[in-house]
C-alpha cells in the first residue's frame, strides 16, 4: 500500500514540474516573440520597416538584445539604494509568473505514455482569489524601483503608477464579480465550464456580462501601464519613469520581462472569464483544439493592446484619475448591481 501511496505521489510530483517547466517557458518566451511581433506591427502602422536585419525577418532581433541584456554591464547609481534597487525587479517579476500556476488551458487530454491530464498545474476553489492577490503585488516592485533609485523621474513614476495601478485595480476586480456572481465559483475551470456550449453564446461577453468585459478590459490596460494609460512611463514627462535609473541591463530586463508577462496574464484571464477558455465548436470531440481556441483568443488581446499603442495619444493624468474613478468605478458598482438582479431572477 505504502509502495503504491509512493509511486502515486512521484508521478503528481513529476508531472507538476513538467507543468511547471512549461507555464515558465511560455511566460520566458512570450516577452521576446511579443516584443518581436509588437515592433513589426507598429512599424506596419507607421509605415516604416521595422526590424529586418538580424535574421529572416529580424526574427532574431529580441534574442540578440536579450543577449545584449546579459552581457551588459550593470551600472547601479551612487546615490541609490543598492538593496531596495536590486531588489524590485525581482519583486516584480516574480508574481507575474506565480499566477501561471492556476490557469486552466484546456480540457483533460489523454497523452501517449503519460495517459490523462490536465492542462493546469494546479486547480483550488478560490483561484481567481489568488490571481487578483499575486497581481497586486506587481505594484510594489514599481514603488521600490522608483524610491530605491533615488531619482526624481523614477520617484515620480513610481507614486504615479502606485496611485493608478490602486485606482484601475478597484474596478477591475468589480468587474469580475458580476462573472463570478454568474458562475456561483471562484474557481476557474467552473467559470469556463459555466461558458459551455451553445456555440459560443454562453460566454459571458455575450450572456450577461458585456459591460463587465469593456470594464475588465480598460482597467486590465491601465494596471500593466500601457498606452494609452502610460502615464507611469511617460518618455515625454519623466525620461522613462520608475526604470529611468536601470541601465540596459538584466535588472531593466527583469523589469521590462515583468510588462510582457503581465499583459500575458491579464490576457489569459479575460479569456477564461469572459471569453470561455478553451471553449469553441467541435472541441468536445477534438479536445486539443480548445488548447487553439485558447491561444487565439488570448492572441486578439495582445493584439489590441499593439494596435492601441499605436493607434491612441497618452492621456493626462487627471483624465486618467476622473475616469477611473468618475467613470469606471461607478459603472462597475452598477454591473454587479445589474449581475445580482439577473441572478435572482434566473433563479
């Protein structure tokens, strides 16, 4: 009994790293082909080449400059907080892919030699609990770059992106409870099983939950600071802002790693949510073609969010500030009012 108590428990462990290993290496890999496909495209909006000399198409570009990463040399300011400046990008990166651990790809597949799994690594009853948990710490590494670096530009960018990371945060986790109102869970794989079938019209972005998904939408944009909410880095006003001080450096690698998979995991969270996960035509009889129905539609986020920065201007912070609070913050108490009406009467 004991030897089969054993056994059961090397293969949960073997196969929670290999999972682990490959959340990782799909949170290691997207910052560098997403930065790739980022600047293709914006050189395409602005009618300009973009990188085409490292390789075919410059596919090498961003492994050539996360080689240039590496190698350069870390220049750490006299007057800045080597421990605290050290230590932020760490406290930034880590909880962008601590959150890889709860997100759910797909159906069971059964695989040969390994026989049915998950495409999970791990699943509890309060997973997005713990998302919105794990995304807020990104703040802190922020607020430590910018004091640690003892930088006007970089103080300034931190207490920006402090104030409106807290601001858009409030009104992106209303936005989900009207979903999780609708599902009765916390835990993802219910939310997605919620959004079965019907061919696509029982996802929430369709069934109840459309005003809910534009919120989620502007606030996840905002929270990872991205234009046009980027006022933290704002190029024009503050030279870069909280990473003013790093050089080009595995620090401001670190950093700029952190961006990426958050924009990722915000992604992934709107498809799960809003979007019905792994959910689409004909995926009950071919199960690993929800694991490409997953991947598009976190694909259409990413896109957005390079179409937008080179679409839109930067707005001014106070119009940043009324409008998460004016604006979203009502709307957002007003779709959970709208979600719990719904819910009773369905009921």
């Amino acid at each position: 009994m004991s030897e089969l108590i054993n056994s059961i428990d090397t293969h949960f462990i073997i196969e929670a790293l290999i999972k682990i290993v490959i959340v990782f290496v799909i949170g290691l890999l997207s910052p560098l082909s997403m930065n790739w496909i980022e600047r293709r495209m914006l050189a395409l909006i602005q009618n300009r080449l973009g990188p085409n000399r490292v390789g075919p198409f410059g596919l090498f570009q961003s492994i050539a400059d996360g080689i240039k990463f590496l190698f350069k040399e870390d220049i750490v300011p006299l007057a800045a907080n080597r421990w605290l400046y050290t230590l932020a990008p760490v406290v930034a990166v880590i909880p962008a892919f601590m959150v890889g651990i709860v997100y759910p790809f797909g159906e069971k597949i059964n695989l040969p030699y390994i026989g049915e799994t998950t495409l999970y690594v791990t699943r509890f009853n309060v997973a997005l609990l713990y998302v919105l948990a794990m995304t807020s710490l990104a703040i802190y590494g922020i607020v430590l770059a910018g004091w640690g670096s003892n930088s006007k530009y970089s103080l300034l960018g931190g207490l920006r992106s402090s104030a409106q990371m807290i601001s858009y945060e409030l009104s992106l986790s209303l936005a989900l409870i009207g979903a999780i109102l609708q599902a009765g869970s916390l835990d993802l794989v219910n939310i997605v099983n919620q959004q079965s079938g019907w061919w696509g019209m029982k996802w929430f972005i369709f069934f109840f939950q459309p005003l809910g998904f534009l919120i989620y939408l502007i606030s996840a944009i905002a929270e990872t600071n991205r234009v046009p909410f980027d006022l933290p880095e704002a190029e024009t006003e503050l030279v870069g802002g909280f990473h003013t001080e790093y050089s080009s450096s595995l620090k401001f690698a670190m950093l700029f790693m952190a961006e990426y998979v958050n924009m990722l995991t915000v992604s992934i969270l709107a498809t799960v949510v809003f979007l019905g996960g792994w959910n689409g035509p004909l995926v009950k009889d071919y199960p690993l073609l929800g694991l490409l129905y997953f991947f598009l539609k976190v694909g259409f986020f990413m896109f957005l969010y390079i179409w937008l920065r080179g679409t839109l201007p930067r707005f001014r912070y106070d119009q940043l500030m009324d409008f998460g609070w004016k604006v979203l913050l009502p709307l957002a108490l007003l779709n959970i009012v709208i979600s719990a009406v719904i819910g009773v009467l369905a009921y």
